[in-house]
C-alpha cells in the first residue's frame, strides 16, 4: 500500500509539473500581474513541493533501477546454478556411463579368461580321449565289443590263476617243512625233495664266520693303531694336533698353546677333496686378527698362517 500511495503522489506532482510546463508563458502574451504577498508565498510553496515531488521520483527511479538489476543478478544467479547443475548432471551421467563400461571390460575380460580356460580344459579332455581310444578304451554307449567263447586272454588268465593258486600251494607246504626243522621233528616223506645241507658243512660255515669277524677286529685295531701313529707324526712334524669335530669340520690344536681352549677351528667349503678351507670365528682366532688378514686375506696361505701361527705362540714362550 505504500508503494502505492508513493505512485499516485509521485504521478500526481507529474501531472501538476506537466500541467505547469504547458502553460503558456503569459510574460510575453500580456503584461506580468502583480502578485501580492500571499501569491508569492504559494507559488514557492508549489516549487518546493515540486522539486521535493522531483527528488523522490529520482529515488524511486534509483530504486526501481537497483530493483531491476537485483532480479536481472538474480536470474543470471538463477540461469549460471541452472547450467551447473545440468552440467554436473550430465558429468555425473558420463562417469556413470564409463563405470558402467569399464564393469562391461572387466566382465568381458574375465568372460574371455573364462573361455580361454574352459577351451584349454576341452583340449586336454579331448586329447585324454584320444589317448584312450588309442590305448583300446571305448565307450560302452556308443561302441559294441564281440567276445571270442575261446579268447585267448581270457584263457592266459585263466592260466595264471591256476598258476598262481599251485605257487600258494607250495609256499604253504615248504613253510610247514621249515616249521618242522626248526621244531626238530622229523621229516616225512613227502619232504624228501628238501635238501638239508649236513652239520659238518655248517660247522665248517661257522668256523669261517668267527674267522671272518676275528679277522675284521683285527683290522680294525690295526686301523686304530695307524690312524693314532699318524696323528701322533702330525702332530710331532707341523706342530698340531688335528681333531674332527663333526663333519667336514677339524680343530687344530698348537704344540705351543698356552691354554687347551686356545685352538683353530676350520671347515671344507667345497667337494671332499677339493682342499677349500674356510677359518671359522674362535676365542683364539679373534686375537690374530692381523695374520688372519695377511696371510688368509692378502696371501690366501693356509699353511704360511700356520707357520706364522707357531712362531708367535713360540715366541711368547721364549719371551715368558
């Protein structure tokens, strides 16, 4: 309502301005009448109230500009959110749609994968069934087999079951004679075809057994005896003591030691034989660090670290 009442004011002062401009100037048509003082009072009265009347329709004109662009922002605001959100409505359709497609490749790869092996497995059956058609199998559905009433595989068959059943038989019968000898009772007659070997030959088997093993103790205190005379030369000659640990492994122990503990421990790297030998870490071998360097690292000696090994403890004896 005010709006309103603003219009038909504003519309009003319009039409009394109008009206005012489309006089006629009487200044020139007849002579200026003298105006007394309260007609100079209401002509500015009227000025005023018109240029007051002016001034509010320039703010309203303002307004209704400010007015104007705001709805005509508002619809640029409106149509830009439009397009976005069709925009993003059809980014989101496409990303859809390539989800969609990349689901499509993977169920056909996988399809694909799936053919490939079910092709790869009916290749294999296939060739199965080759082999055993080759090898005389056949289907019972689809292939109708003639047997001979005298066929000869049935009659070899037959034959080695007959065999077989004899060959029980007489296992039977010859374990019965042996149960019979190792009981001591007699033989009957049907145990004529057994041949007992006589007692003196047995005798004579056993002389030869005890002979045998009298002979192989022998050899082995000889053996004993060697292996402990070489240690014995080994140890006199070089200076060391070698022992076996486990396998493939062997304590060397100095003449000049100063304590039993203190002792080399190598072990064969390679093939039996082949004389690759590897120094294994002691209590000792840390305190040799520099002959272990020089000779095993630099000169690749085991016998010269030996060599270097004896002068060293020797000369800390002759020292002490």
């Amino acid at each position: 309502m005010g709006d309103l009442d603003d219009d038909t004011t504003i519309f009003s002062t319009l039409k009394s301005f109008k009206s005012l401009i489309s006089r006629p100037d009487r200044s020139l048509l007849e002579p200026e009448p003298a105006y007394g003082r309260s007609d100079l009072q209401k002509l500015y009265t009227q000025r005023v109230e018109m240029e007051e009347a002016a001034e509010r329709i320039r703010s309203h004109t303002s307004l209704l500009q400010l007015t104007q662009e705001k709805q005509q922002m508002e619809l640029s605001h409106k149509r830009a959110r439009i397009e976005l959100e069709k925009e993003a409505h059809i980014s989101s359709r496409d990303l859809q749609r390539q989800v969609d497609r990349n689901q499509d490749l993977q169920k056909i790869e996988e399809l694909e994968s799936e053919r490939q092996r079910l092709e790869e497995q009916n290749n294999i059956l296939e060739m199965r069934l080759e082999r055993h058609n080759l090898q005389g199998d056949y289907d019972p559905v689809k292939t109708k087999v003639v047997h001979f009433r005298l066929n000869p595989t049935c009659v070899a068959k037959q034959q080695r079951a007959e065999e077989l059943e004899h060959l029980k038989v007489e296992c039977e019968r010859l374990r019965e004679r042996l149960r019979k000898m190792e009981s001591g009772g007699t033989v009957t007659s049907d145990d004529i075809t057994l041949i007992i070997p006589p007692s003196q030959e047995i005798l004579d088997l056993r002389k030869q057994m005890e002979s045998a093993e009298l002979k192989n103790q022998r050899l082995k205190e000889v053996f004993q005896k060697k292996i402990q005379e070489f240690r014995t030369v080994c140890y006199v000659l070089t200076g060391y003591q070698i022992d076996i640990t486990v396998e493939n492994q062997y304590r060397l122990t100095s003449v000049y030691a100063e304590r039993m503990e203190d002792s080399l421990l190598f072990k064969s790297s390679g093939p039996v034989g082949s004389g690759n030998m590897q120094l294994l870490e002691t209590d000792f071998s840390r305190t040799l660090t520099e002959l272990v360097d020089l000779h095993l690292f630099h000169q690749k000696s085991i016998p010269v670290f030996l060599s270097a090994v004896t002068l060293d403890l020797f000369s800390r004896q002759t020292v002490a």
